[in-house]
C-alpha cells in the first residue's frame, strides 16, 4: 500500500510507537506470574554495606574467613549447589522427589524461579555492588561465575522462595527445608562469590517475592496443582 508523500512522516512515528509497544509487550509477558515491579526491592532492601566501612570490611573478612576455612566436602557441595534447581532440596524431600515423577511441579519451580530472577536483577542492577571476587584479589572463587553485580545473592533468593514454597507444600518437612535453604545460600560465601549481607538480603527478598506469589490467584492455582503432585510423589495424604 502506498501512502502520499505528505503523510510518510506520520506512518513512520506510528510505526516506531507500535514497535515500542510491542516491545514493552513482550517485556512485560517475560514474566510469569508476577512482574518485578509487585516486589519493588530496591525500596525495601537496605543499600548494601560501604566498603570501607566497618560492616563492610567484617562482610569481607567473612568471605576470606570462609575461603581458608573451607574443606574438599564444602567445596563439592558449593559447586553443586550452584545449580539453582528445586531438586538441589531432594536429599531432604526424599528419593521420590525427581522430575520424572514431578513433571507439573518441575515447570512450577521454573517459573517461579524465572519470575525471581528478574525481581531479584532489578535490584542487583540498582545496588551494583561489585563481587567480592572483583572488589578483593584475594579472594578466589571455586564456581565459575560472571562478575555481575553481587546484592542481593540471587542464589540465596531462589534457596529461600523454593524452601518456603516447598514447606507449605510439605509442612512435615520444613524445619529441615530451611536448614537445607541456609546452607545453600551460605555455599555462596563458602564460594568466594558472595558476601553475608548479599546471603541475608537474599533471605528477605525471597519472603518479599513469596509474599507476592501467594496472593496472587493463578499462581495458587497452580501451586495447589504442584503441591498435589508433590505430596503424591511423596507418598503423602
């Protein structure tokens, strides 16, 4: 279709705000049950500890503390807790707690993780404190980790958002599901890619982003579905 020349101006300015609204679209679909902004944890997360500041230099020594300190089992366990997936939790849950038999379950817990990662990364982008392996040559990390911005720890987030869900799923259990979410988030210090205060500002945004999700009626829809799947997994009423 050909246009008068007189009115292209005005085809091109549509065009590129149609194009800016899709994209805003899409952005916006990248979430799946809730979008970054319901958390808002840059207004609720306290700013991360100065450097050279006394809370900051004992967060450094924390990390080198733990560095020297570290044994060859601490070490395998901190790479493999590297893998943020919810079946990092079976050695709690029991043997029956595998993909095979949890295969709602299992997309649940990617997206509830995929919408934390994004309210966790807004932010990270906004506190933009440097990793302690960054910020400090002595410290040696074990994992192989981008040299992103450090607070809070999204690993720590996604140890307690998972540990919480999987503790109302399976009450039974949650003492040692949050036993298991600590040590998780601690192996992140243990690895030389997080400090303490990134570990616990990752506790707190995990019960801000559950908070959220659980008031949210379609995502209960589909917890109540994983929760059924798990506890039959388990073998549980």
């Amino acid at each position: 279709m050909k246009y008068p020349t007189m009115f292209k101006p005005l085809y091109v300015l549509l065009a590129a705000v149609l194009l800016a609204m899709l994209a805003h679209a899409a952005q916006a679909g990248s979430t799946y049950y809730i979008d970054p902004t319901q958390t808002d944890l840059v207004h609720i997360l306290a700013p991360p500890p100065a450097r050279d500041s006394d809370e900051g230099k004992a967060d450094l020594a924390a990390v080198l503390a733990a560095q020297a300190s570290r044994t060859d089992v601490e070490v395998k366990s901190a790479q493999a807790d590297s893998e943020a997936s919810v079946f990092r939790f079976a050695d709690v849950m029991g043997p029956e707690f595998r993909a095979e038999n949890l295969p709602f379950a299992t997309t649940f817990f990617k997206n509830v993780y995929s919408d934390d990662s994004q309210a966790i990364a807004a932010a990270k982008t906004y506190f933009d404190r440097p990793r302690p392996f960054v910020a400090e040559h002595d410290v040696k990390p074990i994992i192989e980790q981008a040299p992103n911005a450090s607070y809070p720890s999204g690993h720590a987030t996604f140890a307690y958002v998972t540990a919480i869900l999987l503790a109302d799923m399976v009450p039974e259990k949650a003492a040692a599901l949050f036993n298991r979410a600590a040590i998780l988030a601690h192996s992140r210090v243990v690895a030389g890619v997080h400090y303490p205060t990134d570990v616990e500002a990752g506790r707190i945004s995990g019960s801000v982003i559950d908070n959220v999700l659980l008031h949210e009626p379609r995502f209960m829809v589909d917890f109540g579905k994983a929760r059924e799947e798990v506890r039959h997994a388990l073998g549980l009423p």
